[in-house]
C-alpha cells in the first residue's frame, strides 16, 4: 500500500490530474478551477459542447467508472465497438489511449483514496472483514471491507484493500497486512469495534492478534451454511424436504444483508429459526430424519453464541429484540452488566455528531415464518423489566420499556430518543454498526473474480486493487449522480 501512496506524486501536479479531481463528488465543486488557459478551450472544442455542456473532463470520467463499475478491460477504448460509440455520441471527442486511460486509473484511485478516507475520519466506529481468495493463476489475495456509520447513521461499507499475498499465509504476515492497510485508511485499531473472519486457524488467530479475542467474531452464515452439507451426507436420500431447508436460507439470506444491523439479530434468528425447524412437519421417515438431524447440528453449532459478547451487548441494545430471545439468564444479565459498567467510563459528551433529518436505512422487514415465534412473544407481553437499582438510570429506563416494532428502524429509533439516552445513544450505534457475516468479503471476491479471469491472467495485484476498490465506490462519489 506504501508503494501505491507513494507512485501518486508523479501525478499530482498535472493537468491531468486537476481535471479528473474536478469530477469527483468528495472534492469542493465549488471552488474555482485553476484557469488553463488555451486547454479551456480545447476541452471545449474536443466536446463540440458549449460551457454549459460536458467537458472531456466528466466524458473521460464516466468512461473511468465504467470501467471500474462494470469490470471492463482498459484496451476498451481501442475496440472498434467502443470507439464507433463515442464517434456516434461526441464526436469532437478525443479518446484517450490505453497508456493514458491506464495513468488515469491510478490517479483516480490516489484522488479517490484520500477521499474516502477523509470521508471516514470522523468515524469512530467499525466492523472489519477479512477473506482470502485465491485468482486462476494460484496468486493469493487478503480482501478487507469496512462497515461503518455514516454522519446521517446509515449503515456503509467499502472495500479497503484486495493485497496481493507474497508469503505463506501465516497469522503474523495476516496480521501484518491488515495493520498497514488500516494506517494507510488512518484507521486506529481502537476504533474497530469488531472482526469478522471465516474459522481458518490462520485469519482468526490474526484478528485475535491484531485486535483481540472479545473484538473477533466467527462468520454466522459459514457456520450455519455447513450445517445442510454435513446433514446430507448422513442421509442416503432426501425426498420432499424442501420444507427444511426454507427456513434456513431465509436466515442465511436476512444475514447477510450489508445495509441493516445483523450483529443484533444473530441470537434472536437461532432460536426462532429453531422453533420454525420444530414446527415443520415432514411427511416422511427420511424427512423426520432430516429434521433431528438439522435440529441437533444447529444446536451444537450455536450452543455458545449467547456468550459472545458482541453480539449479546448488540442484541439488548436492539429496541426491536432485548433481552426476550436470551435462553441463558446469565449471559443476558452479563452483557446488561457490561454495558453498564461502559457507561460509567463514555462521557456524554462523546456522542456522535449526526446531521438533520437522517434518511432512514433499511431494517429486517422481510415476512418471513421465522420470524414467527418473536412475533408472538411481543403480541403476548413476554418480557421482564429490570428493577435493579445498580443499572445507570438510562439503562433501568430503557430496558423497562416495550420492545418496538420489528419492522423500525433501530438506528433511526436512537436518534429520535438521543436527548433522553445520551450515554446509553453512543454505545447504542456503536454496537449496532457490528454485523455477524463475512459475506462483504466473498462478495467481493466474486467481483475479483470477474475482473481476474483466465483472459486477464496479466493484471497485477496493484490494478486489481485500484480497480475494486474504485468500483466499490458509488456514482454519487464518482461525481455521477
């Protein structure tokens, strides 16, 4: 990542690069461009468009995203379909070559780098993944993505870093990799809030490592997924079962979503997920079978999933779940205890800064009969309100209060009562920002493989990178929008 910062200076000063810059969304639009004398008009003429039309500038921009966004090769502009194309659209234009179109990549990427981090500065909250993928040609790639609460609290993630492996995959050279790439983001690990790993020997040792043991959590849908596999196998033949296995893809699909807390779901959906198995009712002795079978797995899969901390302090400060779906006493009681014993040492005064009228994100909303069973316990009243006297006042308050409608939004609910929480809001976003897959990881790996082929054996891992991580970025911070 050093040597990538440091082949931006090149660049930085040409006029090139002030053109490309004045099309991204992250810079000030406002600000004068510095004046280019006869090249104003050129740009003009290349166009055939007035000064209220496009420039080359924001055609050269789009033709850029393009190619990130879409996973186009950077010999486009030489094909003949392309080039036909832009004669037919904006003729006086003047396409750039592949060695220029290849210099403008890099550049944008350094551009677009900075401006995400800067972006992200003022986050003091993040969840980490962290994958590796292995391309056609046996190069091994560590792929990093980064969750995170915007100023208007919606739920965001990036791709970090796709790093090209050169080294056995040992936990230290992991853990080595995953620091430089935060430093390079000026990301302090004591902002990262949790870590979410397949359960490699190698990658969990290295979260473990670099940001501790309570801050790591294993992939839920890893977990879950392998449970069918293993069942099947028991089995020489599954008819009419389909039943089954409804209720589990439903669970693995409402996981692994990207825009909504999931961290704060992961208890609740093992148990209800459970009681929906239960209910089923096969018809045959196989189907009877399978549902012992799966039943069990998941049971000794999750036995422990309560006494993770992370996911037990996101669940009670879920306004939607609480404490209702805790089978273990204790546990509830601990993780009520530990955010109790946080609140003592946040300053209410540490709040994040949000801005006005935040526009909603999207909760869990999907009907499902999983969902069953939660529904049920709210209808029925079936929760317990804490009289302790030893809770912070916010904290008694807040869990003696009905649980909220499945369907709101938890995140848009803390803001609207931050006056009345201040202590308890701060660690309430925090916790909610924490998610329970790593599927980020592999969804981009799937984009790395689209752009990796055998037919693209020659990209390097460093245009790999700049390439994922330009198309990661949206249209609106490509300028676009």
């Amino acid at each position: 990542m050093d040597s990538i910062a440091s082949s931006s200076l090149s660049y930085a000063n040409t006029e090139r690069a002030e053109s490309l810059q004045s099309s991204c969304s992250f810079y000030d639009l406002g600000k004068s461009r510095p004046e280019l004398g006869t090249n104003k008009t050129a740009n003009q003429l290349n166009t055939g468009e007035s000064d209220g039309g496009l420039s080359a500038a924001k055609i050269t921009n789009a033709i850029l995203f393009m190619i990130a966004a879409d996973n186009c090769p950077l010999s486009i502009v030489e094909n003949r379909g392309f080039r036909a194309l832009m004669k037919t659209t904006s003729p006086l234009y003047n396409i750039p070559s592949r060695k220029t179109i290849t210099k403008d990549i890099e550049l944008k990427y350094h551009q677009m780098k900075n401006a995400f981090r800067d972006n992200i500065t003022a986050t003091t909250t993040h969840t980490l993944t962290c994958d590796i993928w292995t391309d056609t040609s046996n190069q091994s790639y560590l792929g990093i993505t980064d969750h995170y609460l915007t100023t208007e609290l919606e739920i965001k993630n990036g791709c970090l870093a796709v790093l090209p492996l050169s080294e056995r995959h040992t936990a230290d050279y992991i853990s080595l990799n995953l620091r430089d790439c935060l430093e390079s983001f000026g990301i302090k690990t004591s902002n990262v809030t949790a870590m979410v790993t397949d359960s490699g020997a190698n990658i969990k040792k290295a979260a473990i490592d670099t940001f501790g043991a309570s801050k790591h959590i294993p992939c839920f849908a890893h977990t879950l997924s392998h449970v069918v596999p293993s069942v099947m196998r028991t089995l020489p033949q599954v008819e009419n079962c389909v039943l089954l296995l409804r209720p589990i893809e439903n669970v693995i699909t409402e996981i692994s979503g990207e825009t909504y807390p999931t961290g704060s779901m992961a208890i609740p959906i093992i148990r209800c997920m459970e009681i929906a198995l239960n209910n089923c009712k096969p018809v045959t002795n196989i189907g009877q079978d399978m549902k012992s079978k799966i039943i069990a797995k998941i049971e000794d899969k999750f036995k422990e999933i309560e006494t993770c901390e992370l996911l037990a302090i996101s669940t009670i400060l879920d306004p939607r779940l609480k404490k209702i779906h805790f089978r273990s006493t204790l546990t509830a009681s601990n993780a009520i205890a530990n955010i109790n014993e946080e609140m003592k040492s946040t300053s209410s005064h540490s709040a994040i800064s949000v801005a006005p009228n935040p526009k909603p994100s999207e909760s869990f909303t999907h009907s499902i009969s999983v969902w069953d069973f939660h529904d049920n316990l709210v209808a029925n009243d079936m929760q317990s309100n804490s009289d302790s006297s030893e809770l912070h006042l916010e904290l008694r308050q807040y869990l003696n209060q009905p649980v909220i409608s499945r369907q709101e939004n938890p995140i848009k609910y803390w803001q609207s009562v931050k006056n009345a929480f201040p202590k308890l809001y701060v660690l309430a976003v925090k916790y909610l920002n924490v998610i329970a897959t790593s599927v980020s990881s592999e969804r981009l790996f799937s984009k790395a493989g689209a752009l990796k082929t055998e037919r693209r054996n020659r990209l390097s891992g460093k245009r790999l990178n700049m390439l994922l991580f330009l198309g990661s970025l949206s249209e609106k911070d490509w300028g676009l929008a």
